[in-house]
C-alpha cells in the first residue's frame, strides 16, 4: 500500500495536463500540480484562443445557430441558408432561433480549408485591392464610406463564417465570408435586390448588426426602405473593386456584367426618381438673399466676437470654397507668397519619422498638431493644393490676423484656437454646429439640403460665371482634373503648382455682395460689448 502510494506520487509529479471550461459565462482553468513550463505555455496559448471565442460571440450575429472553437486563423463554419426576404432570388441566411448564451455550440460543420485553395477570400481580397489598387480616397473615408458598403457587401453574399486576422492585425470573429472563385450572378443580383431593403443606418456603426438581421428586424417593423441614392452609392464603391477582381482573374466575365448591370440599374432608378420629384437631393447653394441673412444677422457678429474662429471660418469655406474640415485645420505655415501673390495651402501632415531615408522625405510637411494622432487630412489626393487667398479675405484682415499669430511662435500655429480635434471631423465638428445654428438662426436651415457644405457650392457657382476654366475651377476647388500634366508633372517643392497670377484676376470677380465688419472691428466691437456687459452667447445647432 505504501508502495502504491509511492507510484502514485511519481504518476502525479510527471502529468503534464491541463483543462479549460467555458460554463455560465466564466472561464475555468485547471492543470496539473506539476505541469512544466513548456505545458503551462501551451495552456496560455489555448486560452487566449477560448477568449478570444467568448469575445467573439458579441461580433457573431445573435440569430447564428452555429458556433464552434477552433483557431482563429483556421477556422471555417458552414452556414445553412434559413431565411429568405421577400422579393430577393437568392437565400440570404438569418437564423430563427439563437444557442444558450451560457454554452458554447459545438455542433457546427467544418468546411475543409483546403477546397478552392486557390481562391482568394473575399475579405482578403478586399484588403489586396484597397491596399494595392491606387485607391485615390483617404483612410477616413474608407472607414467611414467605403468600409461599410463592402462589409454588407461581404455579409449579403457571404456563404460561410470564418475568423480572421485583417490587414491591421485586428482579429475578426465569425464573419460571413465567401471564396472570389464561388461568387455567382445570382450573388450579384440578390446583392441588388437586398440593397432596396437594407434599412437605413440612421448613423449607427453597421457592425451593431449583420445586414440580414437587420433587413429581417426591417421586414418585421415595416421600417422605411433606403433610398435609391444609397444602393447607387454601394454598387458604386463595389464596382470599382469588382473590376478589378475580374483583371485579377478572381471572379468570371459573367459576375462582372452582372455588377454593371446591377449599377446601370441603379442609376436608372435614380434618375427616375429626380425626373418624379423634380429636384437633386442633397445640398444645394444658398440663395443671395439667403446669404446675406445668415453673415449680416447679429448672431454671426456676436459668434464673431467671442472667437476667431466663428468670425473667419464661415468665410474662408464662402470666399475660398474648403470644406469646413480643410479651413478648421489651417495653420501659419498654410499662407505663403508664391509668383508674388498671398496664397494658401491644403496638404496633409506627415509624421515625424515617416519617410526615413526618402530622398524626398524634407519636401513632406511635417506634423504641426497638438499631438502625434491629430495628424490633418484632406479627402482624397486631388485636394492637396496651393492656390491664391481670396482678396476679400485679405481686405478683411486675414493676414494681419496670420502674421500676429507668427509673431507669437516659433513653430507653425494653429489658427482657431479652442477647436478640438476628433477622428471623424478632425477639427471640424464645433464649425459645423455653429453653421448650422446661423443658418437656423437665420431661418433658411433645411436639414441635409441648406448646410453649411452650401456656401462650397455658392463659390463654385460664382466662380464659374467668371469664365475661368474648368481645370483651373477643379484645382481651385481641391477636385481632379484627369489632366496628366495636373497630376503627374506638377508638383514643386511647395505643393503642386498653379498659375497663381493669372487665375488671381478670375478669384477676385467672386463676389457675394455680404457686408460684414473688418477682423479690427469685430475685436473692437468685442471689447466694448464685454465692458458693457452686453456680450451675448453664439447660437449653436444640436
């Protein structure tokens, strides 16, 4: 007996196991009294697999009836086409009924990784073309446009799930996804059909939901169908993509004409519905009338007098056409003379140790944000510009506004002080409020129609009476031309060149017949309105 107990003790010293368990919610971890290290390591490894899988299920969709825990870069789950929307051809796969939410599912089918080896994921393809294809848009407006039509794209003709690890390194649970080689036209055409059903975002991040959930919660709550200008809007960020697989060889010649016809008729529908309404959704110019309301109100004085910031912003986007995040990032080191005319620039921000060893690496702007993640952006490659500073803006004081500001630093300054800066509207979001409060302050707000992005299309307009050429209007504007000698042999050390002289005569006819204080003035008004006590608060918009 004793001898036995001898041989247990040394069984015992020499079992090298482990076990995990995943019960109501809690993770359990158990292993040997005498595991090595070697064993404890792989115990660590396999737990982080399991936490990642309980972290997982929040990004599985609630009705997926198949679960499973194999490893994140390996796994592969078949799903079971359940459910069917009206008026769509093609199965599109919600789940009637939900597991327990305090045991895992192991009963799910594996699809051997090996088939179609070949061929590319959809998911991964995605990130090849936008990584490798001279994608022209910024990475805002991937993650904030472009991102989520391809990721509805991915879940409406996705036939499996599958955990991967995408192209920044983040992992990815249980995501619908599809091999390139086994996308069918009848894919493409339930992919259009469900686009007119898919309900609208109402500025919800789409990865609260898969989109055949939310095309069934749709169905069942009678909510509003989207609009024709949004399923335009998907097809046309995934066409693009789609014609690139086919040159690729990833997807047949008969998927690809699906996808034109799918864009054609969108565009069709579209266009039947601005030949019913009479009117082009979207923003719209501001009338003359309606302009001078909203700069010669009291509200834009007082705004005015309380920062700089609400006194020049509304007018650089009026007098110079930015957009409101391109003139709420404006620095000192923007404004320059170039062939003897004061100009202003929009070009992005590099970060301090990008470009290392690049010849070119001094030509780059340098970060001048408050810090290293408020780097500035523009939209797209296209608005990267130099161009003459209205004269307007000049006879209001800009520049003595500019040049004080120099004076006070060594280093480039920020223009607006008191903005902050945010990753969606970098540090656009308080001027865009407070637009918006004018216009409404003023009585001609007409929600996603007269907007603050209104006064870009007023410059535009009357820019284009002036007969300056449509070339130069684009590059004014921050727009491409599709001109070669634009875009591949114009750039200078300065940014790309312009015929800063010879458009400045064209700038100059922009008039909008506002009448509104000198910068001196308003400071001075601001002084005796505190000294009163009669300084009233700016509007604001919610």
């Amino acid at each position: 007996m004793q001898a036995l107990d001898q041989q247990t003790f040394q069984t015992q010293q020499t079992q090298q196991t482990f076990t995990l368990s995943y019960v109501d919610g809690v993770v359990q971890v158990q292993h040997s009294p005498h595991a090595n290290p070697e064993t404890l390591l792989l115990m660590a490894r396999c737990l982080q697999h399991v936490t990642l899988q309980v972290l997982g299920r929040g990004q599985r969709a609630a009705n997926d009836a198949h679960m499973a825990s194999q490893s994140p870069s390996n796994h592969v789950v078949a799903i079971k086409p359940e459910y069917q929307p009206p008026v769509t051809p093609n199965p599109v796969y919600v789940a009637p009924s939900t597991p327990s939410q305090n045991e895992f599912v192991l009963q799910a089918d594996i699809e051997d990784a090996s088939v179609h080896e070949e061929s590319l994921w959809l998911s991964d393809a995605i990130d090849q073309w936008h990584a490798n294809a001279g994608c022209g848009f910024s990475d805002q407006t991937w993650h904030k446009d472009y991102g989520p039509s391809f990721r509805v794209f991915r879940e409406l003709i996705g036939s499996v799930r599958r955990d991967r690890v995408d192209a920044t390194g983040q992992h990815e649970l249980g995501i619908l996804d599809i091999r390139m080689s086994q996308i069918t036209r009848q894919d493409i055409e339930s992919l259009h059909e469900n686009l007119k059903i898919l309900p609208k975002n109402q500025g919800k991040s789409t990865k609260d939901a898969e989109a055949h959930q939310r095309i069934k919660d749709a169905l069942k709550n009678k909510s509003p169908r989207p609009s024709r200008h949004s399923v335009d809007k998907k097809l046309g960020h995934i066409a693009p993509f789609m014609r690139y697989a086919k040159q690729k060889g990833w997807i047949s010649q008969e998927v690809l004409d699906e996808v034109e016809l799918a864009v054609a008729s969108a565009k069709g529908d579209l266009l039947k519905e601005k030949q019913q309404t009479g009117k082009k959704k979207g923003y719209v110019a501001l009338a003359a009338d309606e302009l001078i309301k909203m700069f010669e109100q009291r509200a834009f004085l007082n705004g005015a007098m309380h920062a700089a910031w609400r006194y020049w912003i509304p007018l650089i986007c009026l007098y110079q056409g930015t957009r409101v995040a391109e003139a709420s990032q404006l620095y000192t080191s923007d404004f320059s003379v170039q062939d003897g005319v004061p100009c202003v620039s929009f070009i992005n921000d590099e970060p301090e140790d990008a470009n290392d060893g690049d010849e070119d690496a001094q030509r780059k702007r340098k970060v001048t944000a408050a810090n290293p993640d408020a780097y500035r952006r523009l939209k797209n490659q296209a608005s990267r510009r130099v161009v003459p500073l209205h004269p307007k803006l000049i006879e209001l004081g800009l520049l003595e506004f500019v040049e004080k500001l120099k004076a006070s630093s060594s280093r480039p300054v920020h223009l607006f002080h008191g903005l902050t800066w945010s990753e969606d509207s970098l540090f656009g979001r308080q001027p865009s409020r407070y637009m918006r409060g004018l216009l409404k302050e003023a009585g001609i707000a007409v929600p996603r129609r007269k907007v603050p992005h209104s006064l870009r299309s007023n410059f535009h307009q009357a820019l284009d009476k002036t007969m300056l050429d449509s070339d130069r209007q684009k590059r004014l504007l921050g727009h491409a031309t599709g001109n070669m000698k634009d875009e591949r042999y114009g750039e200078t050390d300065d940014g790309p060149a312009f015929p800063f002289a010879g458009v400045l005569p064209y700038l100059a006819k922009v008039d909008f017949g506002i009448k509104v204080p000198t910068w001196n003035e308003v400071k001075e008004l601001g002084r005796i309105a505190r000294q009163q006590g009669t300084l009233k608060r700016p509007v604001s918009a919610s």
